[in-house]
C-alpha cells in the first residue's frame, strides 16, 4: 500500500567527460615567521555598570516580585482553602436534610 518510490538515476544525455588526472605536487616547507601581538582589541558592546543607586533598584525591585508573586499564591491557596470548607458545610448541612427526612 504505502511503498516508497525510489528515484531513477537518469541518463546522461551529453558527451562524459572522463576524471581529471590528479599529479602529485611537492612540498615546500617555509619557517613561519612570528604573527605581531594582537592588539587589545575594543568591545563593540557597551558594558552595564552598577553604580549604588542601581543595585539599591535592583534589590527593590527583586522584593516586590518576591512580594507580589507571594500575596498571589497564598490568595489562591486561601481560596482553595474557603472553597474546600464551604463545599464541606454544604455536604454537612445536605446530609442533615436528607437524614431528617427519612425520620418522618
């Protein structure tokens, strides 16, 4: 059902030409001679300095992500919280309608 299709090599319809002859070459040694130092080569990138007043931010800003993020989380685990024991009030206060009813 699913077979591959395997491509045909095609015909050469030209003139081939036959491989190059490859002649061996020698070899000349040469003593190379010392590169110059390099020179110390300038950054294009422009460097970040921390002055006091950035790293005073940088701390300030660091708290209140910690801050924020914290109050988000321990929010969605009291409402976890609330939801669990009001669904728990509501099956208590269910149970006793039904218990009551059988009693009659």
């Amino acid at each position: 059902m699913l077979r591959p299709k395997i491509p045909t090599m095609p015909t050469p319809t030209g003139l081939v030409s036959p491989p190059a002859v490859i002649e061996p070459t020698t070899v000349v040694q040469h003593h190379p001679t010392p590169a110059p130092a390099p020179a110390a080569q300038t950054s294009s990138r422009p460097t970040v300095q921390l002055t006091p007043g950035t790293i005073l931010a940088l701390i300030g800003g660091g708290t209140a992500v910690v801050l924020v993020v914290g109050a988000v989380l321990v929010s969605m685990l009291l409402a976890v919280a609330v939801t669990g024991a009001s669904v728990a009030v509501c099956a208590l206060v269910i149970r006793s309608l039904i218990t009551s009813q059988h009693r009659r």
